[in-house]
C-alpha cells in the first residue's frame, strides 16, 4: 500500500504527454452520430456517451470535463 504521491514520476503517460480531444468524424463510416461511451463516466457510474475522444490513448471522452479529468489525475 502506498500514499497518494503528488508527484510526476508516477504518472502514467496520459496524464505527462499532451493530447487534445478529436471528434468522431461521420464521413468514414456513413454512420450517424458516431459515439463512444465516456470512460470517466462509466467509471463513476454514470453512462453517458461522447463524440469526442482522444486518439492517442484511444477512449471515449466527454470534452468537459471528463477530458481533463482523464488526463491530469492518475486516478480519475
Ligand atoms: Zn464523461
Ligand atoms: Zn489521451
């Protein structure tokens, strides 16, 4: 068991590295309204899905605040 650290050394690279939110684009797959299930919110419970994502780590996010949220706490 180990204390919260507030430090980076631990952090895993989503939360050290900038990434930036990308939105589903329909023109790829003719689809409607593309969406991913936000992450964050599964994670609390919540199911609510997004048209933006992060491409580098390759999950669903709401923009606000979800984005943020997944990318600047180790636990989120
Ligand atoms: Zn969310
Ligand atoms: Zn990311």
């Amino acid at each position: 068991m180990r204390c919260s650290v507030a430090r980076n050394h631990n952090n895993p690279e989503r939360v050290t590295e900038r990434h930036f939110p990308s939105i589903y684009s329909n023109e790829a797959s003719k689809k409607q309204n593309q969406v991913r299930k936000c992450v964050v919110c599964s994670k609390r419970g919540k199911r609510r899905e997004s048209r933006y994502y992060c491409s580098q780590c390759n999950v669903g996010l709401c923009v606000v605040p979800c984005f943020q949220i997944y990318h600047t706490k180790v636990d989120y």
